[in-house]
C-alpha cells in the first residue's frame, strides 16, 4: 500500500476532543485496575490519585502551552522540535507501543466482564468479537468517529455520576441497606494507611496507566480546527473531571466495602453494588463496565493510528502508514493495529490469569516516558517561542522541574519493581532497540535542523 494524497480532516469539536481525552483515561485503570490500588495502599490510595493528578496538570499544561506556540503540530512534533527527529522517533514508537499495550488490555477486560453473564464462552473468543467492535468504529470518518465517541465516553461518564450519588446516599444511610456503619471502613481493618503511608507510592505506579491516555489531548491537534485556542479551555476543565472522577468513585468503594475484602476478579463498582444487595444495578453497571473499556480501546486505537500517521509523513515509519482513505482514515496504521489485537486476544488463551498483570506494566512505564518527554520539551523550548502563547504553565521553570524530577524517579521505580520484571524488561529492550536504530536511521545533520529551526525563531 502506498502513500496518497488524502490528509487527515480537521472535524473534531472541542466536546469530541475533551470527551475522547476522557473515554482514553478512564477505562480499565478505575474500572478493574482500582482493586489493585486499593488493595495496596488501602482507602489511603486516595493520595496517590491527588498526586498523579498534580502531574497530569503539569502535563497537561505543557501541552497547551506549546500548543499556543506551535499551531498544528502534536506531542511527537514538540519533542522533534525541543530534541530533533532520534527522540520524536523514539518517544512516537514508544507511545504506539503503549497503546497497543492499552488496547490488547481493554478488550481482553472487556471480556472478561462479558464472561459476568457469558462464563461459559472462552476469554479469547470474547475479547476478539470486542476487538472487531472497536476497530469497525475506527473506520468511520473522524467527525461520525468523534460523534460516537463522544457518546460511547459520555455513557460511563454519566454511570461514574450516578454511582458516586449512589453510593453517597448509600454511605450516609439516606437509601438504608442491611448494613450500617459504612464510615467505619475507612478507618478499620488497619486504618487508613493499612500497609503504610509509604504504599501510596507503589499505587501510584498503577495511577499512572490509569491516567494515561489524558495527553490523547496532543494527539487530535492535527484534526482539529483552531487548536491553539481551544486547547488551554478544553485542558482547563478536563484535569478537574478526570481527577473528580477518579477520587470521588475510590473513597466510595473503600467506604461501603472494606479494602481487604475487594476481589481482583471482577470490578468493584459491581462488587460494591452486590454486596450492598443491588443485584439487578450490578447488571446494569456490568452492561455499563463494558461500554467504558470498549471506550477507552477505542480511544487508544485512535491514538495508535493517527501516532503511526505522523510517524510515517515524518519517515520515521514506512511510508505505507501514512496511507490515509477518502474518508480521512489512516487504513495502513488501522489494519496493524487489527493484527496487534488479534494476536492479543490469542494471549488470554495462553495466559487468561495473568495476562492482565503482565500487560498493565507496560502503559504505566511508557505514560510515565511520554510525560517526561512532554515536560523536558516545554521545559526547553519556552525560550525559542517566535510567539507568545496566549497559555502558559503557572511557576516556570520550577514547577515543570519538579514534575520531571517526580516522573524519573517514578520510571526508576517501575524498573526496580520486580513484580514487573517481564513487562518492563520488554519495555527497556524495545526502548534500546528503538534507540539504536534512531541512531542508524537519522545522521547527526539530520538531527541538527530542528535545533537550527529552533535558533531562528528566537
């Protein structure tokens, strides 16, 4: 398949944007991946969410930022801009990379909530009609694209709402149960740091896959019209959702069910309205689990494809994935992904137990890659602005500092955790793989021009 003349359309709305944004953070990481959190750092987890929270506001910030400076150029285009053409290589593949990770994650936890009423039908085969699902949505053109999306990610957006105010109403006995002292559970069974005040950090490991998806935001800027304006806005009231709609949900569960007594192998919004004696809202909030997920999958494919896009217009990738259709769809990018999550599904055949653990490492260490990539970006290019952006991030440079100090030491616990080990040894062998074939592929005058680029503009 060889490169054309289609380009990418400029159809996305701002509702599409901050609604996609959200349908690609909020997936797995709240919905199955909080039984983890909580079940390491106890009702206590709240804190490490607040805190992942504070860099996603950095990150996010630093988006916009430049952004405002740089008009129709995305996440990939800002590290080129700030490190040349062997970093935006490294930091593209690396985020395809991850959401490919996600994606493979998603419809396999999609499944797994389908067996909820379909036990007797295999992992595999579940996960795959899920992965077809997804990918036939992925063919629409962007703006039908945006518009299902946006409707698709507004279903468990409006399910997060209902349940937070049910289980209010259920945690201050206004809608009265068979039990009582709900309160008590947080303070109970080892109190609120049951493992320690130290625990929150290694849940923040799994808050950062949970988050990631939210820099999706950097992604859509090349489909979206007057991008530089309407970004800073759409940032602005997206981190306050994202972290109220992480944090609100936690302190629910861990109030009306003991932290100890969450199960890994079903979601604990369905476990809390069970054991609460909800049993026909546990259905509906099944039915509901399986939106959000499909959802953030396809959300991640999105972000896959367009990312390969770029990669390949920029010949960081073969040319055949710059292919786009009639209809502004990348087909090239959009048929391996397709490969990918075939192939991913087969994984729940092989590994139905532990695929879920073995695959989420991989998201959390590569968002945590991404953001740092964000940040040291920002941080070097504010001063070769041609422009000034009409956004900027608050405390320059320290607090963007800051930020990256916490991130790399952040990476440097995923590779020292040794649940991890298989996962994040595959990451640090692509990552190298990726880094010495950048070195191969782009000679070193190649990788000045950006930097020239940069001096003229100053």
């Amino acid at each position: 398949m060889n490169a054309n003349n289609a380009r990418l359309q400029k159809r996305l709305l701002p509702r599409h944007i901050s609604l996609m944004a959200m349908g690609g953070a909020i997936g797995t990481g709240i919905f199955k991946g909080s039984a983890e959190t909580v079940s390491i750092a106890g009702p206590g987890v709240i804190f490490s969410y607040v805190l992942a929270g504070l860099f996603l506001l950095v990150v996010m910030g630093a988006i916009a930022e430049m952004a405002s400076a740089y008009p129709n150029t995305n996440i990939k285009g800002f590290v080129q801009k700030a490190f040349g053409k062997r970093a935006s290589f490294v930091m593209g593949w690396m985020y395809c990379f991850m959401w490919l990770s996600v994606c493979v994650i998603e419809v396999v936890v999609a499944g797994s909530f389908l067996q909820y009423w379909l036990p007797a039908i295999p992992l595999w085969g579940l996960s795959l009609g899920c992965a077809a699902f997804v990918l036939g949505i992925n063919m629409m053109n962007v703006k039908n694209y945006g518009e299902f999306e946006f409707w698709f990610a507004g279903i468990k957006i409006v399910m997060i709402m209902v349940f937070i105010i049910l289980g209010a109403c259920i945690l201050f006995g206004l809608i009265p149960t068979d039990k009582t002292g709900y309160l008590q559970n947080y303070v109970n069974h080892g109190g609120l740091f049951p493992n320690g005040w130290m625990s929150i950090f290694p849940a923040l490991l799994i808050v950062m896959f949970s988050y990631g998806g939210s820099e999706l935001i950097g992604v859509t800027i090349t489909e979206t019209k007057n991008a530089e304006q309407i970004l800073p806005k759409v940032i602005k009231s997206f981190i306050l959702r994202i972290v109220l709609f992480y944090t609100l949900p936690i302190l629910i569960i861990c109030g009306l069910i003991p932290w100890n007594e969450l199960s890994g192998q079903a979601s604990p919004f369905v476990q809390v309205l069970s054991m609460v004696g909800l049993q026909s809202a546990a259905h509906i909030m099944n039915f509901i689990l399986i939106t959000a997920v499909l959802s953030a999958a396809n959300s991640g494919i999105y972000g896959c494809t367009r990312m390969l896009h770029s990669l390949a217009t920029e010949g960081e990738a073969p040319k055949s994935f710059s292919y786009v259709s009639k209809e502004g769809v990348p087909v090239a990018s959009l048929l391996l992904t397709a490969v990918v999550l075939t192939a991913g599904s087969m994984v729940a055949f092989i590994a139905q137990d532990q695929v879920f653990t073995i695959l989420m490492a991989v998201p959390g260490f590569v968002v945590s890659l991404v953001w740092t990539g964000i940040c040291s970006a920002q941080l070097k290019l504010r001063r070769t602005y041609s422009k000034e952006p009409s956004f900027k991030v608050w405390g320059f440079p320290y607090i963007t500092g800051a930020t990256l100090v916490f991130l790399f030491i952040i990476l440097t616990a995923f590779v020292l955790d040794g649940q991890n080990r298989v996962s994040i040894m595959a990451c640090l062998l692509i990552f190298a793989s990726l880094i010495a074939i950048s070195f191969v592929k782009f000679k070193k005058g190649m990788e000045i021009d950006t930097t020239n680029e940069n001096k003229s503009a100053v």
